[in-house]
C-alpha cells in the first residue's frame, strides 16, 4: 500500500487506542485543537474515519482522551503517607513540563474534568496518598484539584506569555526597565535586576508555599 493510501473501512491496521490518542495528540501539537477532526486524524493513520470509532466512540470521546494522555505522563500521585509533599511537587513539576510540551491541549485541561477511567486512577491514587498522610477525603480532594487547577492556569499563562517575553514586548520583564523609575522604582528595579522573569523558578516557589499552606 502506498504512503497516504487508507485502508478499507474497518480493517484495524493493528490501532490500539493508544495509537489513535498519541497520533491525535502529534496533530494537535503540530496543526492545533482546531485542526482535530476524525476525518483529518484517519488520514493522519491511513485508515477511514470510521475505523476510529472502534477506538473512541465520538470526538468527545477523542477530546478527554488527549486530557487523559497527557495527565497520565505527570509523575504517579503515589506514595507513603509521609512523602506527600514531595511527591505532590514532582507530580506539580511534571505536569507542568508535559503541558509546555503539548501546550496545543491546554483548552482541553482547563475546559474538561477528569472523566475517563484511567485518569480518575490517577486522582483515586491521589486521594488514597493523602487520606494515608491523614487528610480528610474532602480536604484530600480540595488539595488534588486546587493543585492541578493552579498548574494548568499558571501553565496556561506561561505558554501564552512566552513569546511575549521573548520578544521584549510590553509585559515583559525587559520592559519594565523602561519604566519611569521616579513612578515606578520598584517595577523599574525589578526589570533591571530580573526578577520575576523566571516562570520555572516562580512556579515552584508558589507549589511550595501552597504544599506549606496544606500541611499546615
């Protein structure tokens, strides 16, 4: 069979839903969300369209399944009751570098809750951690989503902002520098000396503080 030549309609081609995601998940990264068709994502593995319903019955279907392949590469949300915290920070660390990554399906991460079964694996591990750390189940829950939920925002930003601050715009860091500084020292200074031009270095401070705030 030739490159680009599609298979007869049903004929599996050895697909696994793992393939059909991760292929789904290339063509957002290279193309964007919008470009995500059933349609479009069959040419993309040579089969029909309809070949892929044996997989994902629907495009919702494919749409929380992206969420789903990306959240399950965060570190494993596993752990003795007493590493807690710090597998919470890795787990903090890891997403956000997947997100940075795959920033094509960060829409989907804020937009669509945790609804397949191998992502609410992730979040029973989570609760199961921190109820063995002592937590209440609702404060367990409380902590699981107030983290995940500031990953993806902070991320969100992060990945919007980046060729704003790469580029010396307005809103950068660089530019602050520029500020009239008997208005604005402190801005001024601040752009001078660099701070708060590390996203990286910003984001864990705040994971910290917020892990304190929780065992406190």
């Amino acid at each position: 069979m030739t490159k680009g030549q599609k298979r007869a309609r049903g004929e599996r081609a050895g697909l696994t839903r793992e393939r059909v995601l991760d292929a789904a998940l290339a063509l957002v990264d290279r193309d964007g969300l919008a470009a995500l068709s059933m349609r479009r994502l069959g040419a993309e593995l040579g089969v029909e369209a309809m070949t892929l319903y044996h997989y994902v019955p629907n495009k919702n279907a494919l749409l929380d399944g992206l969420v789903e392949r990306v959240f399950e590469r965060a570190a494993p949300l596993a752990a003795g009751g007493g590493r807690w915290r710090p597998a919470l920070e890795e787990y903090a660390a890891s997403l956000r570098r997947i997100l940075l990554r795959h920033p094509g399906v960060l829409p989907l991460a804020m937009s669509r809750p945790a609804v397949t079964p191998q992502t609410l694996d992730a979040v029973e591990g989570g609760l199961r951690m921190l109820r063995d750390a002592g937590f209440p189940l609702g404060r367990a829950l409380d902590v699981l989503n107030a983290l995940t939920v500031f990953v993806v925002g902070h991320t969100a930003v992060e990945a919007a902002t980046a060729r704003v601050n790469e580029e010396g715009a307005p809103g950068s860091t660089a530019y602050l520098a520029q500020l009239d500084a008997d208005r604005f020292p402190l801005l001024a200074q601040a752009g001078r000396d660099g701070h708060g031009a590390d996203d990286a270095a910003r984001f864990h401070y705040a994971v910290r503080a917020m892990l304190a705030g929780f065992d406190a």
